[in-house]
C-alpha cells in the first residue's frame, strides 16, 4: 500500500510542475531542423544531448525570461540582414545562445556583444574595433559581420550546422576534427564539449522561442521589449568628437546616446584623421513612449 502511495504522489508531482514548480524533463520536438538540416532526432545520443540543453534553458528561468523578451527589440533587426545575405533565418538562435541578446555580453576571452567576435575575428571581417569605437556593439555592423563568416564557413563545409559549430571552436577546430575522423556530417564528428554542447543550446533555444507556453515560459505582450522606434539619424564628423557635446547639441543626453549607439565606447573619439558616424539620435518622446 505504501509502494502504491509513493508511485501515486510521484505521478501527481510530475503532472502538477506548473503549479507547484516540481521539476520535469522537457518533451522533446517530435522533428526538428536547423537551418532547413535535419536533426536525426532517431539517435540516442542526439536525443540525450538535446534533452540536457532544453533542461539547461528552461531552468535558467528567469534568465532565459529575459533573453525571451528581447527577440522583439533585436530580431527585427537582425532577421532581414540575414535574409539580404543569404542566411539562413535560425542563425538567430546562434545569437541568442552567444550572448543571451545582451549587447553588453563580455567573456573572458576577450568576445564582445550579440555575435561574441573576438578581436581578431572582428578586424578580419571587416569590424572596427578599439578603445573609443567598437563596431563589435553595432548590431547592423555585426550581424553582416557574422554573415560573411557564415557565408565562408557554409562554403568550406557545404552544411549550416557545421558552420555553426565553427563559429564555436573556429574553422580550422572543425576541419581538423573531421580530417581526422574521416567525417563530414556534424552529428557523426566527435568535438570538445563546449562545441558539442553549442549547437545543442542553439536547438534548445530554437525550440523553447518557437513554443514557450510549452516550455513553462508565459510571457504577456507587455513583457516583450519594444523595438528602438523613436530615433533619428546625424551624420557626425571630426578627427576628434565630444559625445556629450553631440548629445546635447541634439536635444538629447549621453545616457541615451550611448543606449542607441552602443559602439560608442567612452565620451570622446579621436584619430589622427577625421571621419563620418552615423549616429541615432533619440527623439523628446523616445522615453516616455516606451521606445
């Protein structure tokens, strides 16, 4: 009777998670692909790595809340530079699982921002980057940036799923595992498990944006972030720039400047030559309006 009860409340504890907050694995996707490549759902391996990565997001509740209501603000902005370039759609959630859509995201090796580029990766495809500016914090600069790494990487590996995988260790990681191994398919080649992990967490978070309610995550309109709306352009120049005094000579202040310009690094800019920035200018109302 007693064996009977355990069994019971056991039961009862699985069934009851979202109103007693109990803990339960996630139902996997019933198929599922990633940039139009199947993930062969019918291994067990793939299935137990994907199972871990879902666990991952879903009980980094309140983080993955907020990473959830940023696809607003930034996903607007990234998903037609990724269709203009020829990219597929779901390399957003490599973004997502790079930097949580923080913009501010650091790591200790030196990444910066929503694409986490390095500083070398950043320089080698055409991103500014320094003390004053850092083009790595401009989501339009970065975001092509990404592209023309992705653009190489697809053309090295004839697969998106492996380019995403470089994107994590580096092409040449990736290239030297799999000439080694003799293998071409990603879920077939052994990496590091920071890598093996990577492309899991982008599934994970494809699925958990795709269907939150699902995955125990409510969030009404008003959560979500609104889009930066209530902005416009100036063309600044100089060999040596006061971003405070740009600010106010706009109407606006430092704060809000660098919130629509977070390339911008510290309050003054100076080179040995003068140059041209486009700068988005907060309008009175960008505030109030909720942007």
């Amino acid at each position: 009777m007693k064996k009977l009860f355990l069994i019971i409340l056991s039961l009862f504890s699985i069934n009851s998670f979202s109103q007693t907050g109990y803990a339960y694995f996630a139902e996997l996707p019933q198929q599922l692909t990633f940039a139009g490549e199947k993930v062969p759902l019918e291994y067990a391996d793939v299935r137990e790595s994907l199972k871990r990565s879902m666990l991952t997001v879903m009980y980094m509740h309140s983080t993955t809340m907020q990473i959830l209501a940023r696809t607003t603000r930034y996903f607007p902005v990234v998903v037609p530079i990724l269709k203009e370039q020829g990219i597929p759609e779901d390399f957003k959630y490599l973004m997502m699982a790079e930097s949580q859509l923080n913009p501010n995201a650091a790591s200790a090796a030196g990444a910066r921002s929503f694409w986490q580029f390095i500083e070398s990766t950043a320089k080698q495809y055409g991103l500014e980057t320094g003390g004053n500016v850092d083009m790595r914090y401009d989501i339009e600069s970065a975001t092509r940036a990404a592209c023309r790494y992705l653009k190489d990487a697809y053309k090295k590996y004839g697969s998106w799923t492996m380019a995403a995988a470089s994107y994590n260790v580096g092409m040449a990681g990736v290239s030297n595992r799999a000439s080694k191994q003799s293998v071409e398919n990603y879920y077939d080649l052994h990496l590091p498990e920071e890598t093996m992990r990577y492309v899991f967490n982008i599934l994970a978070y494809k699925a958990v944006t795709l269907n939150p309610a699902k995955y125990g995550f409510e969030l009404r309109k008003e959560d979500y972030l609104q889009p930066y709306k209530n902005f416009r352009y100036v063309e600044v120049s100089g060999a040596k720039i006061d971003w405070s005094q740009v600010a106010a000579d706009n109407g606006t202040n430092y704060k809000m400047l660098r919130t629509l310009n977070p390339w911008i690094r510290s309050y003054e800019y100076e080179s040995k030559s003068a140059r041209t920035f486009r700068v988005a200018i907060a309008t009175g109302d960008f505030r109030t309006l909720g942007h």
